[in-house]
C-alpha cells in the first residue's frame, strides 16, 4: 500500500499510543478505512489487536486480510464465545409483545410494549443496575428458558461482568472498532472499560441504526488523538460534492459551526474500476417491492441484496390475515391469531409502533395474491454479478456501484428539518446545546445520514430521483427551506384553528362538511361526461408540455390532478378526491403510454 499523508500520520500517531489512550479517525465514504487499520497492524508487529467489526461477513473477511497479530470478531460472537462455548444452547431469537402476555397477564398491548422497550433500551445501556423489578423478572424468565434470549440479551450479561472477568486486557493490547458511528453505549462500556488502547474508526455521517439503539461514538467518544480521512478513492467528485452540498448546509445550521464538517476529495482511479452495475436503492421496503414487480419479466437480469423472504415474509402474513382470514399463526406472527380485521391490526401497530406491519399492510393492499408471485420472482434474483441490482438505503451500507439511481421514496430533507424544527421537545436535565440539537433533530440527522450513504455508493454516476435532486446549490436549498418553513407554519396555524373549531363546535362543521362533499359527489355523478373530457384534456396538454416525468406530475398538480399509485397503474384524482383510473379513462392516458411519450 502506497499511503497518503493522512494515512501515514494515522500510522505514527498509532505507534505512539499507550495502553489505555484513545484515538479517533473520523473516515470518509470511500476513504479505505479497513486498508488503514491492516496498515496499522503491519506498523505495530510486537502488539495484539481485536478488530470489532459490525457483523460477521465483515469479521470473516477482516480474518483473511489483517496480519497474524489481529484477530477479528464481532462483539457479539466474543460474548457468545464466552457464555456458550461448550455446554447447552439457549433458544436465540427476539421477544414479542404477545410472549409477555401469559407473564404479565393484566397488562393492555400498549403496556406491554412499553415494558418490552424498557427491556430493550436497558440491554443497550451502559447501566449496570435494572431499572424496574418487571424488567429484572424479563430477565430471569430469560434465564429459566421461559421466554427466548435475544441476541443483546447474552451482551448485555457479557457487559455486566467485571474488566477481568472479560479479560480483554490479558489478551489484547489495543482494540480496533470499526463503524464506530453505529456502537451503542453497551458496547461503548465494554470497550471503554478495557485497559488496553483503544482506535475507533468510521464516518459520522454513516450513522443509520438510530432507530436501533446506536449512537455516534465519535462524536461522543474523548480521545487523546483525532484525525481524519478525506480522501475518498470510491467516487467522482462531483457525486462527493452532492454529499459535501446537503452536509455542510445541514451541519452549519444544526451546529453553528461547533461541529466542523470535513469535506470529501476524490482520490478515484477509474482505470481499476471493474464494477458497471446500476443500483436503484429505496428508502423502504414498499418501493422494493415495487421495483420488484417492474422487473419481473426479467428477474435474471437483476440481483436483490436483502433477502426476499426478509422483504416478503411480513407482508405476505399481514395479506393472509386481512384477506384470507387466516387464523392459525405461529411463531413471529403468532399475535395476528388475537387480532380480529384491519382496525385491530392498525391500532396494534400504532400502538406498539411496529413500522414494518404498517409498511406490509400497505404492500399487502397494493399487491394481494400478486405477492406470491413476486416472492418467487425475487428468488430468481440472485446472480451477484446481474447488471441491474436492487436495495434499500440501510442494506447499502459498505456497497458501491458504478451508477446509482436514488428512488423517489426518500423523504424531502428540507421539511423534515424544519418538521424536527418546530415540533415540541422534551429536554433532559442538564444537557448542552449540542445534546439539545442531537435531541430535537434525532429523526432529521437519520434521514440525512441515510441520504449521505445513498449518495456516495455511486462511483462514476448518480441519478437522483429524489424532492432533494432539484436543489444543487447552497442558495437553492436555503430557498427551499424558506418555503418549507412557510408551509410548516401555515400546516400549524390550520391545526390551531382546527383546535379552535372544535372547542366552539366542531360537530357543526363536520356536518356542513358531509352535506357539501354529498353535494358535490352528486354533482360529480351528474357532471361526469363533462368533467372526464375536460381531465383528458388537461392530461394530453400536460405530455405534450413536459419534458421528463417530474414535470409532467408538477402540471398535473398545477392544473388540480394529483397522480395514485395503484397496483398496475395510476389513478388521477381531483381536487375533491374524484379518482379514476388510466385504463377506464383510456389506453392513451394509461401509465405505459404516456412514460413512453415522455421518454421519447
């Protein structure tokens, strides 16, 4: 390896460091974080390294590339290692909802729910003191096989245990974590409390798996020593300036300045590049599936990344449940078996905030018996090396190709912010500014995060379909975050009338509402000939105007049609929420015809 100057003075500060000093290499998409670490294992042959990787696909090729004096693992398997190496096995798997039931026998959905994350936040916190007797009895249940063991459940025993009982520091003399932006505090404590040397690594604005319990440990993290890696040797640079664009906005206004941002220089040698994959990456598992049905009638063609029975499996049961009638569940799904209809299934996800049955609901209402089909066409999809691959944004991570098309799920970043901005927030006791803004902002700063990792998996090229590829310029989006604020304040000051309606007699209202919406689905029925001809009008005028799809819909919007997605093609609905679909209104407006239009 031929290293820069940033690598080389990581390399030096590295064989200064002393037994229990830390440093931290804030790393860059691209920047050949592994290829430095292995560098610092071949500097430092008299020393023993661990190399925590975040999962086992890593650890296992991390084996087969760092010098002898390292050994790499996952966290979890060193706990693992430790508690069960010999002996009999607990049954692994997660805890339900409807597991606690027969424990906690009088608690509603709602409750339960909120002891299980109880349960959950104390597996991934550094305390070592439980918080609630019910948590300790989870615990114990747990133990005596009554209910299963998750996988942080065998961690966090691991972290409960004394620095000699782990005996990290007789084994090893610095410990290297990689993706040190996703470690949770449990984690965090059973690193921190190891007397040997410490170098985390990774990139700050790759951390995603907030909704997991993660948080950005290099951030949070005191070190004696901080660096950088800049250089990324993964994409063009003008990609890497579509990352620097929305970080160095966002991070300005979220930080004033106090947490500088880095930006990324392109080190790319295009001539070694052999990838000529085109990756579409979703924000959500709906729009995979999607593109799945897009491309059925070519699935050798193309490779999915995550597995289709993870992107399938949930929907195809919430299917069966709500259409079927089905009522024999078991196992992940055995809950479904108490919940009677549609309501039940949607007020128990809301309840216990499961958003991946209201994604599946929505999957299922869209495709129905389809579903089968498209699970066995996904199956299909399975040639690594297809010119054409599917995934979404969290299963990117680590991936590149050489063009990427973003889909148009991701959410709009300049509402979200000022959505964050203005929503009410409760604040800790004691927490800074900074930890404030982390707090308001949390879901925000996930999005972001999520469309920096998308963006920079392109190497050579980048389509984005997103509402965030209009804006190329820092005063193009700060205009549209002028218009997002006007938006969101109007949004508030018409939920504060609403308030102040139903206070004086929202019934009155509603009232007059329904006999005006009658009115004009009556006149809707009497008028129809003539309003349909003047919608298929509007739609001719609006192709023959428009030069790419995105304008299309904007006309349509312009002229009171808004555009539904439905499981084979479009509706066009009016502002009074007539709809009908392309095929009724005629083949010339259908969905195919008129993309075929707009691609000519």
């Amino acid at each position: 390896m031929r290293a820069s100057s940033e690598q080389t003075e990581i390399i030096r500060a590295s064989q200064k460091l002393q037994p229990g000093q830390v440093m931290k290499i804030d790393a860059c998409a691209g920047s050949g974080k592994t290829t430095t670490l292995v560098a610092v294992a071949n500097a430092n042959p008299q020393k023993r390294f661990l190399y925590l990787a975040f999962n086992r696909s890593i650890a296992d090729k991390a084996n087969q590339v760092f010098p002898g004096n390292t050994r790499a693992m996952t966290m979890h398997s060193m706990a693992y290692r430790h508690f069960f190496r010999g002996g009999e096995r607990p049954q692994l798997a997660a805890i339900k909802v409807d597991m606690l039931q027969d424990c906690f026998p009088h608690k509603a959905n709602y409750e339960l729910f909120q002891l299980l994350n109880r349960y959950k936040e104390f597996l991934l916190s550094a305390e070592h003191d439980f918080p609630s007797r019910e948590v300790e009895k989870i615990f114990a249940l747990v133990a005596e096989g009554n209910l299963p063991m998750p996988h942080d459940h065998y961690l966090k025993l691991f972290q409960l245990l004394s620095p000699e009982e782990q005996g990290l520091g007789r084994r090893y003399d610095c410990i290297l974590v990689d993706e040190s932006q996703d470690c949770n505090p449990v984690t965090l404590s059973i690193i921190n409390r190891a007397p040997c040397s410490r170098i985390f690594v990774g990139d700050s604005h790759q951390s995603i798996y907030g909704f997991r319990g993660a948080i950005n440990a290099l951030a949070h993290q005191r070190a004696d020593v901080t660096l950088h890696l800049t250089n990324s040797f993964r994409a063009r640079q003008p990609i890497l300036d579509k990352a620097n664009l929305y970080m160095q906005v966002f991070m300005g206004m979220l930080y004033d300045g106090q947490v500088p941002y880095y930006p990324m220089n392109s080190m790319i040698n295009e001539e070694k590049l052999k990838n000529k994959q085109t990756a579409c990456i979703t924000r959500t598992n709906s729009a995979l599936v999607d593109l799945i049905d897009e491309y059925r009638k070519r699935p050798e063609r193309v490779y999915l990344v995550k597995k289709p029975e993870d992107v399938f499996k949930t929907a195809i049961a919430v299917k069966e449940f709500l259409f079927d009638r089905r009522r024999d569940f078991v196992g992940e799904f055995k809950f479904l078996n108490r919940l009677q209809g549609k309501e039940e299934l949607k007020d128990y996800a809301e309840s216990t905030a499961d958003m991946e049955i209201l994604s599946a609901m929505k999957i299922a209402e869209n495709y129905e018996d389809d579903l089968y089909d498209l699970l066995d066409i996904a199956r299909r999809m399975n040639e690594p090396e297809a010119p054409i691959v599917l995934t979404n944004a969290h299963t990117s991570k680590g991936l590149e190709w050489h063009t990427v098309k973003l889909m148009d799920d991701f959410p709009d970043l300049g509402f979200r912010y000022m959505s964050c901005r203005f929503n009410p927030v409760r604040f800790r006791p004691g927490m800074s500014h900074l930890e404030q803004q982390d707090e308001r902002f949390k879901d925000f700063i996930q999005e972001l995060n999520l469309y920096y990792v998308a963006v920079t998996r392109a190497q050579i090229k980048l389509v984005d379909g997103t509402d965030n590829g209009a804006y190329q310029s820092r005063e193009a989006i700060l205009d549209h975050l002028d218009e997002c604020e006007a938006t969101v304040r109007k949004a508030r000051d018409r939920r504060k009338l609403r308030k102040d309606r139903e206070s004086e007699g929202e019934s009155l209202v509603r009232n007059n509402r329904k006999h005006r919406r009658t009115s004009e689905l009556r006149m809707w029925e009497t008028e129809r000939g003539t309003v349909l001809d003047r919608m298929r009008k509007n739609i001719r005028d609006c192709v023959d105007s428009a030069h790419d799809f995105r304008e299309f819909k904007n006309l349509l919007g312009l002229g009171g049609i808004m555009l539904q997605k439905r499981k084979n093609g479009w509706a066009y609905v009016d502002l009074y929420g007539r709809g009908i679909t392309d095929e009724r209104l005629g083949k010339e407006f259908t969905k195919g015809y008129i993309m075929d239009r707009l691609q000519g």
